[in-house]
C-alpha cells in the first residue's frame, strides 16, 4: 500500500510542479495577491475631496472651514461661489463633498442662534458618503460645543463651564481601528479556497482528458489510495500558502497575530476537507478540465459572498443568513480572524472547528463515494 501511495504522490507533485508557469501560479501569485488586497481592499476614508461654498465669509465660517481641512478626513479642493460650479463638480466627481454656509453664518452664532451647516454629498458610494457625513458630525458638533463655550463665558465669567456627557471611546482588537486588519487575514481564506478547489476540481478530469485514466483503472491501487494521492499534494500546496500569505499579512502589512499558529494550520486542515472535497465532486462529474474550472467558479463566488469577507451575515436576508450556515468559508473566516486579532483559542472557537469538521467528512466522505475507479 504504501509503495503504491508513494508512487502516486511522486507522480502528483511532477505533474503539479513541473511546469514553471504553475509554480508561478501557486507560491507567488498568492503573495503578488495578498499585496494587491491589503492595498485595494480598504474602507478607511481619508481625504474626502471637498469644496466650500461659504456665502458668508465671517471670521466664524472660516474657522469652521479650517476645522475640516486639518481633520484629516477632508481635503479641501476648492472654494466655488455659485450653484452651478458646485452642481459640475458634483457630476464630474470632481469632489465628493460641498460644504454651505448661507450669508449671515457668523452673525447667527454670535447672537446665539443656530447656524445652519448644509452638507452636500456624492452618494454614489455610499459608503464613503456614510462615513464621510458621520466624520462632519463630529466636527460640526465639537465646533457647536466650542461656541457655546465661549458664549457662556462671555455671559456668566471666564472659569464658568458647561456641563455634558464626554464620550471616551476605546476599540478592543483592532486599536486603530484600520480595515486593513480586518480584511488581509481573510485573503488567506479566499485564496486558499480558490487555489485548492481549482487544482483538486482538474485532478481527476485531468486523467479522463490526457487518456491515463484506463492505466490507473488496470492498476492495483484502491479508490481510497488514488484519492489520498491525488489530493495530499494540494493539501501541502495549501499549508504553504497559508504560511507565505500570513508572513506577509505580519511583515508587509503588520497585521497583529495574537493567536495560535498550530491552532491556524489545524482550522486549515478541516478548511481543506471541504476545499478539495467540492473541487473533487466536481472532477468527478466533469468531462473536461475546461469544465471543470468553471464549475469550480460556480462554488466560489457565492462561497465568498455568503462568508461574510465583505458583507456583513447579520445583514443579508433570514434565509439567506440560514444559507450561510452550509458555507464552510463562513466559518474559517471566523476562526482566522479570532486567532490573528482577538488572539482566542479553542475555548472560544470549538464551535467553529466542530463545523469545519462536519461539514469537511460530510463534503469529503461524498465525493469519495462518487467517485468510481471506472470509465
């Protein structure tokens, strides 16, 4: 048995790795991708593009105007002074916010009114748009409280204070609170699942497709030891990969790791289970490699939609939240993001690991049992 396993391995990782161009594919383009995703895939707003229309010109309306060019959050564009260059700017996208101050600003605050603050957004992201208007709340209302401030010791004395509620926020875990931290980790999973479901998805079909199919049929070897062969070698390919792409998250990116690297590896593995168990059921029922790698497309989008990388399970449909429970990426991305920034171990992630696990033999043990050492 195990010569025979021995034999099958040696041919597995010759077919894999002989080919330049496929070693590209496997080692490097997963890190070149780890790279290009910590880059694009971020949700942190800086230097909104943001134009002032200020019909006032007071000595307040400038201050205000100052208190959002050195946020950090904005970057003032340019200071227009008509509807109609503010409307252009906004369809070019030129800008994505116009501030507006109407004429008599200044002398509003001064006799203790309020002063409107009208703040035009580019809502075609919406997201940006969100976040964007909650960071000109904040500074909206930290000028308001400075204004009242200094009215009420112009009434009552210098030393006399306004009471109120002071907010003192603290993030656990993510401390800067930076995207970047909260979507790298999840690369791993991603790319470790569409690199292993596209190789195991051809293993099979790759021996129909090149004719060496009847050879392996008239061979001893069993259906339990040919799955064995064709399959360790990618889960070896995973592993590796899983360390290439953490060292770059923690060198490149600084991403924190908190957690256990052993517990990291051990996720992998069961993730494994149910990677090469899709991509082997869809070798099993494809005629040709060409089909198979688009079936394989099929399982991953919706995989990746459905595990919460970017969209949020909590918001999504019931159904489609209860849909979510078969996702084995789902549960991954959990653990993944458990170990490197809360720093957590199997206390609190049995559950996650105990579904890894199930959904794994269940996806796995299937696969194996469709597949039949026959033409």
């Amino acid at each position: 048995m195990l010569e025979r396993l021995k034999a099958m391995l040696r041919k597995e990782f010759i077919q894999v790795l002989r080919d330049p161009r496929m070693r590209f594919i496997i080692f490097v383009i997963p890190v070149f991708q780890t790279v290009v995703f910590g880059y694009a895939v971020n949700t942190d707003v800086r230097d909104v593009k943001t134009a002032v229309y200020d019909l006032d010109n007071s000595p307040e309306s400038r201050d205000l105007t100052s208190r959002f060019a050195g946020s950090g959050y904005f970057r003032i564009m340019e200071h227009i002074s008509g509807d109609h260059r503010m409307g252009e700017l906004l369809d070019r996208g030129a800008v994505k916010v116009v501030l507006r101050m109407n004429k008599g600003f200044g002398e509003a605050l001064r006799s203790g009114r309020d002063a409107p603050l009208q703040m035009i957004l580019d809502g075609t992201d919406s997201n940006t748009a969100g976040i964007a208007l909650t960071y000109a709340g904040r500074i909206a209302a930290r000028f308001s409280d400075r204004v009242r401030m200094e009215q009420a010791a112009r009434v009552f004395g210098p030393g006399y204070r306004i009471s109120g509620v002071e907010t003192a926020s603290r993030a656990w875990y993510n401390e800067n609170l930076e995207s970047r931290n909260f979507y790298v980790p999840a690369v791993i999973a991603n790319i470790v699942f569409i690199i292993t479901m596209l190789l195991s998805s051809m293993a099979v079909v790759r021996e129909k497709e090149i004719g060496t199919m009847e050879q392996i049929i008239v061979t001893p070897i069993r259906r339990g030891e040919f799955i064995l062969g064709k399959t360790a070698p990618f889960i070896i390919i995973g592993f590796i990969d899983v360390a290439l792409i953490t060292l770059v998250a923690a060198f490149w990116f600084h991403v924190p790791i908190r957690g256990s690297i052993p517990l990291l590896f051990g996720a992998t593995a069961l993730f494994l289970m149910s990677s090469l168990g899709f991509g082997l059921f869809i070798s099993t029922v494809s005629s040709t490699q060409q089909q198979a790698m688009m079936s394989a497309f099929f399982f991953i989008f919706p995989a990746m939609l459905l595990s919460g990388f970017a969209f949020p399970i909590e918001n999504m449909p019931q159904p489609v939240q209860w849909l979510t429970l078969l996702n084995p990426l789902r549960y991954y991305l959990v653990v993944i993001r458990g170990i490197f920034l809360k720093g957590v171990g199997i206390g609190i992630l049995w559950q996650q690991f105990l579904a890894l696990f199930l959904l794994g033999a269940a996806i796995l043990s299937f696969a194996v049992n469709r597949f039949r050492k026959t033409l």
